[in-house]
C-alpha cells in the first residue's frame, strides 16, 4: 500500500513539473507543445486529485480547433518559430484565428476525456461540463465522419502516420516505402549519409538515436508533412494525387468508442445528435468488419485506395476490444494474440509490434516498445468484454513495469528496461488512473 501511494505521489509530481499553467506538456525538451491524444490522457489522470486542472486541460485543447471542427494533433506553444514556420496551419482558411496548430489530427480520445472528467462531478456540474464542450464535440466527430470518409464507406482515413498517434508502426512505414518515399532520401539512405541528417533532429539532441525512429524513417515522415502543407491541409487536393492514405485500425477502433460516448453524452444532457452524424456512426461500426482477415485471425489497417489489407501486425490488432463492436468470437481470438508468449505476451505486455514480427525493436519507438497509453486503453476494452482477468494481470504488469522504471515514455517488453523521455505526462496519468482501479 505505500509503495502504491509513493508511485501515486511520483506521478503528481511529473505532471505538475510538466504543467505549463494551462496545459500540459509531454516532457521537457522533445515534446514543448500540446498534443491531442496527450492532454486526454493527462486530464483523465488528473481528475483524480483535481477536476478543475483537467477541464483546464481540455478547453486549452479546444482553443486550437479548427473552424470545420477539425482537432489538430498540437496547438503549438508561442516562441517556438521554427515549428510554427514548418507547419504553417496558417495556409488553410479554417485554421483557428489567433493560434497556431498543425494541419492534422490524432486518436479521437477526446470524448473518453470529457467523459471521465464528468464522472467526477456532481450530476449539476456534470450537466453543465457537458454542455461547454458539447458543441464541439459534434463538430469534430462530424469532421471525422466527412472530411474523413468522402466516399462515405464508414471509415475515416489519415493523410500522415503522425495522425495513427503510432507513427512509425510497420502498417504505415511499409505503405510508406511503398508510395511516398521520395528519390533524395532513398538516395541519403542507401548512400549512409543519415549521420548528417541525424545532426539537425531535435529528439536526438535529447535522447539516444537507438531508441527513436531511423534518420531515413523521420524524414519520410517530414517530407509526407511538408506535401500536406502544399496542398494547405485540404484532404480533397491532398487525395487528388496521393495512394498515400489509410484506414488506420486503431483510429477507427478509438473513433466508434468514441461515438458511442458522445451519445451517451448527449443522453445526459438531453441533446440531439445530427441524424446524418447517426448514420455514420452505425456505418463506421459495421465497416470495422471489413478489417477482419478469417486467416490470420486478426484485424489490419486498409489502403484506402486499394482497399486491400495492410497485413502487418501492430499493437493495433488489440484495438477491436477498446472499440467494444466485436463479436464475444473475434475478442476471445484476440486475447489468444494477447496470451501468446511469442506474439503480444511477452513478461511486459502489449508491445506495439508482436515479438516474432521481423519489424520488431526492443527499444525502437513505435516498432516494439510497451507504451502505458496503449494498455490503457487495452486494459479498458479487456473488461468491457469481460476479460476482467487478464485486464487485472496487464494492470499488474504495467504498474510493476512502471515502478521498476519510472515515469518514462515506453518501456522494453521483454524485462521492461525504460526508454525514450523522461518524467512522461501520459505515463504519470495514466499510472494514475490505474492505481484507482488496482
């Protein structure tokens, strides 16, 4: 019981170390701004010990979204130039007026936060949060299901791995050398010129080469981000002349969750949800099983294009259970991955590559490591199909990973060596909201 209180007040301390007034960074010298799935995650470790810091947390988030409800994955911080100039948000009309953001998006865990903030209050108090962030919540979820889905089959697609939140599993890196890999980088790669480049990153500055995505990998994703910006962010010009697009797995499982909160949102506070929005819902629930391979027993991302599955394994083949649709079938052959040694069980599960993937790296970023984030909402969707055993044992598992480690950004899954950031807020939150539940 004390080692749980002095991990709890551990956990405190990291988030206010990282807490700039009204919001909360990731860490201290890679990640200098607000990003979106980030703050949800914060704020729902927050509420436990102060409601109001979390509300603070989501409404500094809304400040950045976009006039067609788009959320961007970062509301930038003033004084950082160079990210300011990268992106540009600018360029498109409906970026917000009097701050600076990117011009894409990231995991829809918006609602997840509003909704666990609320449970926190007073039913009086709950009525009224709901009703400030309402609005707004309709309009992203409506963005998501138009902007998003412009054939209107059900799911939404991604311009950019950085919007997956996953950034460099294998699904995106491998359609990346498929389709987007430019000349000059293949030409930096196979000429071991890397090294330079590796000169001018900023996360290596702070943390070691070997436990962040490959030079030639980081600048795929930048030079993907750079071709957005010419086409200012809009997803029909970006479409026009692009196979590079994808129905991501594990942002479609986190979109039909969070569908399903913002009804129960609605329902509280007695509002109407747009019939079309309605329909799209349903069809993004029924479309998720498009994603289902019967060979590999397991769910994939999809080209958007081509419509052909993206049969390499991630931690997204979890996600199905988080978005809580699934037949009882499908999640027990899931849990099946999960209970494989060889797959996504190892000592410290989940890693966000399965162990026997050639793709997999101990300690390399989003190719192998245990991240809290993900087990979080793994755990979550473990008991909503009632798995509630194996949801306490992964519960066990990364706390003990945690307070073996520390606060950091992820984690070896094989003996839970800790990586990448320190003192990371997510990691704090989350251990947070884990230890209420233990």
């Amino acid at each position: 019981m004390n080692e749980q209180l002095n991990l709890l007040e551990q956990a405190k301390s990291v988030l206010e170390t990282n807490d700039q007034g009204s919001f909360t960074i990731p860490a201290d010298g890679p990640y200098p701004h607000q990003w979106l799935w980030d703050s949800c995650f914060i704020a729902i470790g927050q509420r436990h010990y102060d409601v109001s810091r979390a509300q603070t947390e989501i409404l500094h988030l809304l400040t950045g979204q976009w006039h067609n409800g788009m959320m961007p994955n970062i509301v930038m911080s003033p004084g950082y130039k160079r990210d300011h100039n990268i992106w540009r948000s600018w360029t498109n009309p409906n970026a917000p007026d009097y701050v600076d953001t990117t011009g894409i998006t990231q995991p829809p865990m918006l609602a997840e936060a509003v909704l666990r903030i609320g449970q926190k209050l007073s039913l009086p108090e709950r009525r009224t949060w709901y009703k400030t962030v309402f609005s707004a919540l309709v309009q992203y979820h409506e963005w998501l299901h138009t902007d998003r889905d412009p054939h209107q089959e059900g799911l939404a697609l991604l311009l950019h791995p950085w919007e997956s939140g996953l950034d460099n599993t294998p699904p995106w890196m491998s359609e990346l050398k498929t389709h987007q890999m430019p000349v000059w980088i293949r030409v930096i790669d196979k000429l071991g010129l890397d090294w330079l480049i590796n000169l001018f990153r900023r996360d290596t500055h702070f943390l070691p080469a070997s436990q962040r995505m490959s030079t030639v990998d980081a600048l795929s994703l930048f030079s993907t981000q750079r071709r957005l910006r010419r086409k200012q962010y809009d997803t029909a010009k970006i479409l026009d002349h692009s196979l590079f697009a994808i129905e991501d797995l594990n942002f479609n499982c986190i979109l039909i969750r969070a569908d399903e909160i913002l009804l129960d949102i609605a329902k509280t506070i007695r509002q109407e949800v747009p019939e079309d929005l309605l329909n799209q819902m349903k069809k993004t629930v029924l479309a998720l099983e498009s994603l289902w391979d019967p060979y590999s027993n397991q769910y994939y991302s999809r080209n958007f294009t081509t419509h052909k599955l993206i049969k390499e394994p991630s931690v997204a083949t979890l996600m199905p259970l988080y978005a809580g649709c699934i037949t009882k079938e499908r999640a027990g052959l899931l849990v099946k991955h999960l209970e494989n040694h060889h797959i996504f069980g190892p000592a410290y599960p989940v890693p966000t590559v399965p162990i026997n993937s050639v793709w997999f790296k101990e300690l390399g970023y989003w190719q192998g490591p245990t991240w809290v984030n993900m087990n979080w909402l793994i755990i979550d969707g473990l008991k909503r199909n009632g798995f509630k055993d194996h949801a306490q044992a992964l519960t066990e598992s990364t706390l003990e990973m945690v307070a073996k480690g520390g606060f950091r950004e992820y984690f070896s899954p094989i003996d839970g060596t800790p990586a990448g950031a320190h003192n990371f807020s997510w990691t704090a939150a989350l251990t947070i909201d884990l230890l209420q539940k233990n």
